[in-house]
C-alpha cells in the first residue's frame, strides 16, 4: 500500500495522497473502496511535498481515506543499443627483417679539408 487520499479535487482532477513510500512520477495507483474494489485509477505527478504526494485521476471517482496501491510503475525508455564500428580490415603483412645478408654499410664521410673542422 503506498498511502491514504487526503484530499481530492475533482474539478482540477487530482488527489493529494500521504504516503508512507514516495513511487516515481508517472507511476499508476489505484484507489480501492472500502470493499476493496477499485474506485479510480491515478497517475503520480513530479509534484510532491513527502509525506504528500499529488495523482491526476485518469478515470473513477475517488474517495477521501480510500487507500492507494501501486498498479504500474512508470516505463523506462531502453536506452539505445550501442554502435559498434566495423572491424577495419586486416593490415598486410609486414615484410620480414632483412637477415643482414644484404648489409651495405653507409660510405665513409670524405674528410675534412685542412683547416675546416668535422662536422
């Protein structure tokens, strides 16, 4: 049970309700008559000052001290599913390294004319 209606304003179409558990907005109550039949079906706003909370009636009649019990809770949107990049393809295979069979060392540097130092 998440309260009692205190409340209820039939011209604007809400109920106040103090409530023992605070539901998220959008979750739908329903009032239910001392016979425990269902009176009206209510729907929670963001308004809320705890332990009151505030309900638009979405259809029925409800009654002062009538208690409240949660029917739905609000559906949370799935948040989307993640985008993945593609594999980029394979790199080509690099060329194995020279065994050093080939090695040409680099030339010598010529030397310096007289005088003039090395660079």
């Amino acid at each position: 049970m998440v309260g009692n209606i205190s409340l209820v304003n039939s011209k604007v179409g809400f109920v106040l309700i103090e409530s023992r558990t605070i539901p998220p907005a959008g979750t739908i109550l329903k009032s239910l008559s001392p016979k425990e039949t269902e009176t009206a079906t209510l729907k929670v706003t963001f308004e809320r000052q705890p332990p009151f909370i505030i309900a638009d009636i979405i259809k029925g009649t409800p009654y002062p001290g009538e208690p409240v019990i949660v029917a739905e809770l609000p559906h949370t949107p799935k948040a989307p599913a993640p985008i993945i990049p593609p594999v980029s393809p394979v790199a080509p295979p690099v060329s194995p390294v020279d065994s050093g069979a080939n090695f040409q060392p680099a030339p010598a540097p010529a030397p310096a004319p007289d005088g003039l130092p090395m660079p």
